[in-house]
C-alpha cells in the first residue's frame, strides 16, 4: 500500500473519532443538564418556605394546524402498540391503548381511552370508557362515555356510545345505537 492509502485510512479514522466524541459530548451534556434540573427542583422542594415558584413542565409539541394531532397525542403511560406490530387475539388493558399497528380481535380497556391511530387498524371489537378513532374499525366499536371519529377515520359496523363526535371527513358505512338509562341500545342513526 503506498504512503496515501494510508493517509485515507489515517483520515477516516480520525474522523470516526471525531464523530464518536461529538456523539459522548452530546450526552453528556444532557446527562448534566438533567442532573442540574433535578439538583435545583430537590432544593426548591426541601426549602420550608418557597419564596420562588416551581417550574412549569413544557407541553407536549404534538398539535399541527387542526389540532388533529393533539386529540390523538400518545398517552404518557398506557399500552402502545406500534405501527409494524400485528396482533391476532385479544387484547384486555386497564390502562389506556393507542394503537399505531393492526389488531385482528378485541381490544378492551372498559376503564380507558383507547385511540387508534391513522396507521391503525382494528377488525372485531374496540371497547373503552372513551374511543378515539383516527384510523380504520371494522366490526363494532363500544364507548362506555363518548367516540370520537376524526378526520381520517374509516369506520365499518357498529358504534354504541351515549355520546358520539364525527369530524368532517370521517367515512362511515354504521349503524349508530346509544345507550339509555337502563343500558337498553337505541338505535339513533342508520348510514
């Protein structure tokens, strides 16, 4: 090998190097910052009388334009199932689901908002205390207090739910029951 492979060689090296500790100083200085964060936060907590006021948490950057986005923000704690994930069966949560992926069965968090995102797609049965949809249900979608139906959702079946919202844009080929006080369907709307 002559003297400039060598120096290629030499060359790519050193920025190899380079980048890697780029990529450490990165870290590091967030690591720090975090430790400074929660050094000031425990201070302000441990002194008896607060003479400043605590720190706000920044919100969550998720909504666009509509506020599409926001309504389907994904939960802080919760099952998540992601967009290349596929599951046939049953899925029984009592935490809130967001679903990115397809699920081919039931899903039930009768305590918890569950959201199906635009990417999701769920055949069978959706039950929660509040169902967002921004993606596609086939079979019967169950709200214990409210569906929402979001621009993008395309909806096959049936929705039971006591309150029901629809976005424009929102493609529905249902039949609409709401529940009564004695928790006998009514049907409301046939489309």
């Amino acid at each position: 090998m002559g003297i400039q492979a060598w120096f290629i060689i030499l060359g790519v090296g050193a920025m190899m190097l380079i980048v890697l500790d780029g990529k450490r100083g990165k870290s590091t200085q967030r690591i720090a910052g975090l430790s400074d964060r929660l050094q000031h936060l425990s201070a302000v907590n441990a002194s008896p009388t607060r003479s400043e006021p605590l720190e706000e948490v920044p919100p969550l950057e998720t909504a666009d334009a509509t506020g599409v986005e926001a309504a389907l923000a994904p939960p802080l704690s919760g099952s998540r199932i992601g967009a290349a994930t596929r599951i046939a069966g049953k899925v029984i949560a009592d935490e809130p689901v967001h679903i990115k992926g397809h699920v081919t069965g039931t899903v039930i968090a009768p305590n918890h908002t569950v959201s199906v995102t635009a990417t999701g797609y769920v055949t069978s049965y959706v039950e929660g205390s509040g169902v967002e949809i921004d993606g596609h249900v086939v079979g019967t979608l169950k709200a214990n207090t409210k569906a929402t139906l979001l621009a993008r959702a395309h909806i096959q079946g049936v929705i039971e739910a006591p309150r029901l919202a629809c976005m424009p844009g929102a493609w529905l080929q249902v039949e609409v029951a709401e529940q009564d006080r004695r928790n006998r369907p009514k049907v409301a709307m046939v489309s």
